[in-house]
C-alpha cells in the first residue's frame, strides 16, 4: 500500500513528438511489409522440412561410403592440398606487393591536403571497390578461360580480389594512425618520404601483418572452392570423386580440408594474437 | 630594448598601433605581427610579436585556446601563418619545402602527448631527431650513419635513458617518455627549442623533475628555449622572461618575479585566483 502511495511519484515531462501519430502508423506499416515479404520469401524458395526427411532415406548410403574414407590416396590428396595452399599464398603475395603502395595513396589523412591527391585518392579509391565487388570465383572462371585450367588463374583471381580487401584494410589503417609521430618526424625536419616511412609505416606494421596473414587465411579456404571452376588445387578433384559418386574419395578430401584449414585457422590467429591485432 | 612591450605588473599592452621594430635586431628569434585564421574562421592569432636572443628561455602562458601552440607551430612552419614575419637568425622564413626542412634542423620541437612511435625502439625514437640530416641512400633502410648513431646516444646520455635504448617506446612511463622526446630533441643539435605543454600531461612532481633536467641542459648547451606553459608556477621557476597571450594577442611581457595576481587576471581572466 505504502508504494503505491500518488506523493511519491513523479510524472514524466511531456516528450515532444512532432509527428506522432503518423510516425507511429508509418511505422506499423514497415513491420507489416517486412512480415509480408518474409512469408513470400518461405513459399518462394520452397522451405519444406519434410522433404528433408523424405532425403534421409538416400544420405543413408552415402553416410555408409562416407564414414569410410579411402585412405590410399592421401599421398595424392596431399600434393593437391600443397597446391592449394601455395596458390593462397602466391596470391596473397601478389596482392600485398600491389595493394601495399597503393593503400597509402588510397589513405584520406595523407592525400586530401591538394586538389591533385584528391584525384588520385578518388580513383585509387575506386580501384579498390571494384576489385572487391567481383567475387573471386568470377574472375576465376574468366582467367580459366584467359590462361587455362590450372593454379595460375586461381592465383590470379585470388591476388585481384585481395588487392581490393587489402587495400581497403590497409588505408583504413593507416587513416586510424596518431598524427603526433607525423608531426614529430615533421618537425624534425624529415621530407615527405621520411615523413610516411618513419611517422606512419611503424604504427601500421604491425596491422599490415596481421591483415595479410589473415587474408592468406581466407584465401586458402577460398582457393578450395575456386577448384571447382577449374582453377586448381584440391577443389578441383573433389568436384570430380562427386561427379563420379566415389563417396569415399569425397570423405578423404573433407577430412583432410577441415584438419588442414583448422590448423591454419588456429596458427593464423595465434600469429595475430602475438601482433597484437586479433 | 629588445621587447618594446616591457611593461610594468598589472598593466596590459595596449593593441600596438604599428608593429614594434623588431626585426633586424640581433637575436635568434624575432616574430613580428604573427596573425593565424584557421579554415573554419577561427582566429588564433591577431598579432603576435616577440623575441629571442640566444640562450635565453621564455615562457608563453595563457588559456587554452589563446593560440599558444599555433603560435609555436607557426615558427617551424608546420602551420603557415596567416600575415606577419618570422626570422630566425637574422633570415626571414621562406615557406618552400626544402627552405623549411633546413630550418626545421636547427628548430626542434617537443610536445605534449610526445609524439614517439611506440613501436620503435627509444633509440630509434631519438634517431629520428637526425632525420633532418640523413643521406638519401639510407633513408628506406632504417640505417643511419654511425655519426648519426653517436649523437644521439650522446643525446640518450644527457637525458639519462642510456639503458632503456633498446626498449619499446611505449613500455616507458610518461616522464620517461617525455626525456625521449627531449632527447630527439637534442639530437637535432638544435639552435632552439619549441616546447607545446612539454609536461602537461605528467603529474605535478614528475612535470616539474622533467622540466628541470631540460631547462639544465638547454642552458649547458646554451640553448634557447620557447616553451608553452600550463603551470604558472613552473614558467615562473624556469623562465628568463614571461610573456602572457590572451586571444591571440601578446598581452603582457615581463620578468617571473613581476607576474603578480593582478597580472595573472590581465592574462586568464578576472576569474583567476577568485
């Protein structure tokens, strides 16, 4: 009884609401459109559990092929495995040697000051959203038709698309940096080179490391897929034993991926934990 | 007669009708009518004179936001002013790159946040005080010459961090930090030193420790010194001469022991000290 005494409360002051209602009913109308489309979206892309179980019956045997995976020809996995690993690590590479000069001509702290380093910051800028926009398996189906089947087009397709996520990365790292030290070197007397390689390269060293270790990661689980197109490495053989129904070639491939990208996993992020950068 | 403006406590400058004749005048440094507008429209400056002979240290004090720091800014040229004259040893200031970065070899500057790579290790830090004068071949090796190397273990030395040379510059507490920013400094083998807040950002006893090993050394090495101050204590302990801005404008100029209360409220106000 004593809390509900009228004494002890306080009204709230009344809030303005310029449209009240209105924003209000709009609103409604929002949640029942999205609701709507949800509930096409269920029909349209026939979402259907029962079909499901009604599958059940034939993953029965592959579950049987599959939890015996064909041992013998893991030497041969192996190599491939090599081969799709290296073709991650070429294109990264490829992408660092590109994006790395790039990204400082790409960085809004360091071109903004004339009219000309607007220019090229903008066109820079542009590259790179470009090359992020073509998925790498687009370009690897364009460069197989360019060069042929093998790791080379898979090497190019993932360094072109790196380039844009690095050098993304890259500028906005190095558009986070402290002015202070680029004041400092200035103040020092240091020219414009010494300036970037003294003031800005050493904060952002160790963000560029983690950065391309972690897109050597990605592009390894990348380079996996993009044997499927053509370009290379152990994707293209799993696409083949599953063509071919070898289920127990296909279940040797997966094991192998799963420890081998794991591992990479875990070696990635502890290499990034050590940076300082996870 | 160097600084026209010497005035008696408690009286303010009146808005020099003409700028003082001050240029010319033998002397490190002479500033003349310095004015500063920033992009947004902001005045920072309206009119900034002063001089400095060598060896001597002064102290600029005043609220923040009077336009201390772009004063000293304007002085090495990392902010262009607006109007006026800067000379340093008799030359008037150019403002084309290569003029500035001879200039700024014998300016150095230390700052409030202190402005050291992290990274990089202390010695590093203080090399970068030579960067003014190293070769063009070495420049994208991290590589100094061993003359280079000496003066600023030399510099280390003075500020007593011979051993944490090697040590991340972030791993060291502020007042330790701030020693290597005064280092690279000193390695610079400056004429004059501008210091923005030098140790605004320390506690009180490692402020006034620090400030002390630097004002020792500058006059060890007969070094002039400009250093923009927070505490009014510490301008008053350490300073030859004393000159108050108040909203971009030189107010008042005189010695420590004539900076009274009356003065004080002429610079921050009428608030101060009530």
């Amino acid at each position: 009884m004593v809390l509900r005494e009228k004494t002890a409360m306080t009204a709230l002051p009344q809030a303005d609401r310029p449209y009240g209602r209105v924003a209000v009913f709009v609103r409604w109308l929002i949640g029942l459109a999205l609701v709507t489309y949800a509930a096409l979206a269920v029909i349209h892309t026939e979402f259907n559990p029962l079909k499901l179980l009604a599958g059940a019956a034939s993953a029965r045997e592959i579950l049987g092929q599959i939890v015996h995976p064909d041992w013998s020809i893991l030497p041969q996995l192996l190599r491939l495995m090599n081969e799709t690993v290296e073709m991650a690590l070429i294109g990264t590479l490829l992408a660092i040697l590109i994006s790395f000069p790039l990204s400082f001509l790409a960085a809004k702290n360091l071109m903004l000051g004339t009219l000309a380093g607007r220019a090229v910051y903008a066109v820079v800028r542009l590259v790179f959203n470009v090359l992020r926009a073509f998925e790498p398996m687009l370009l690897a189906l364009l460069f197989v038709l360019m060069v042929g089947i093998g790791p080379f087009p898979g090497v190019l397709a993932l360094g072109l698309h790196s380039v844009g996520m690095l050098g993304k990365l890259f500028s906005e790292s190095i558009e986070a940096i402290d002015p202070g030290p680029v004041e400092a070197i200035q103040a020092c007397g240091g020219n414009r080179f010494q300036v970037i390689w003294y003031g800005v390269l050493p904060q952002v060293a160790p963000a560029f490391l983690a950065f391309s270790i972690y897109r050597w990661d990605i592009n390894i689980r990348m380079s996996i897929i993009l044997g499927i197109v053509g370009a290379g490495g152990i994707g293209y053989y799993l696409l083949q034993y599953l063509n071919l129904v070898q289920y127990r070639k296909v279940s040797t491939a997966f094991i192998l991926i799963l420890v081998v990208v794991t591992a990479l996993d875990y070696a990635s992020a502890w290499l990034r934990t050590r940076l300082g950068q996870a | 007669m160097v600084d026209t403006g010497r005035h008696f406590p408690g009286r303010l400058l009146p808005k020099p009708v003409c700028p003082p004749k001050i240029l010319g005048m033998p002397g490190l440094l002479a500033v003349e009518n310095l004015t500063h507008t920033y992009p947004d429209g902001t005045k920072a400056l309206s009119g900034v004179s002063l001089t400095l002979k060598p060896g001597e240290i002064v102290s600029v004090i005043g609220l923040s936001g009077a336009g201390k720091s772009t004063m000293l800014r304007c002085i090495n040229g990392l902010i262009r002013p607006t109007s006026g004259r800067v000379e340093f040893e008799g030359q008037a200031v150019k403002w084309d790159t290569s003029s500035l970065r001879r200039l700024r070899r014998k300016i150095a500057m230390i700052f409030q946040h202190f402005n050291l790579i992290g990274n990089l290790s202390v010695l590093s830090n203080v090399l970068m005080g030579r960067l003014g004068y190293q070769a063009c071949w070495m420049q994208a090796l991290y590589r100094f010459a061993e003359r280079d190397r000496q003066i600023a273990i030399a510099a280390l030395d003075k500020m007593g961090l011979l051993n944490e040379w090697h040590k991340k510059a972030r791993e060291l507490s502020g007042g330790q930090q701030q020693r290597v920013g005064v280092a690279r400094a000193l390695a610079q083998e400056p004429k004059l030193l501008l210091a923005d807040e030098p140790v605004s950002s320390l506690d009180p006893l490692t402020a006034d420790t620090v400030l002390g090993h630097f004002v020792k050394i500058v006059r060890r090495e007969g070094l002039a010194a400009l250093m923009n101050l927070h505490a009014v204590e510490l301008a008053r302990k350490y300073s030859d001469r004393i000159i108050g801005v108040r909203e971009g404008q030189g107010v008042w100029r005189g010695l420590p022991a004539e900076l009274t209360t009356s003065v004080l409220r002429g610079i921050y106000g009428e608030e101060y000290g009530a």
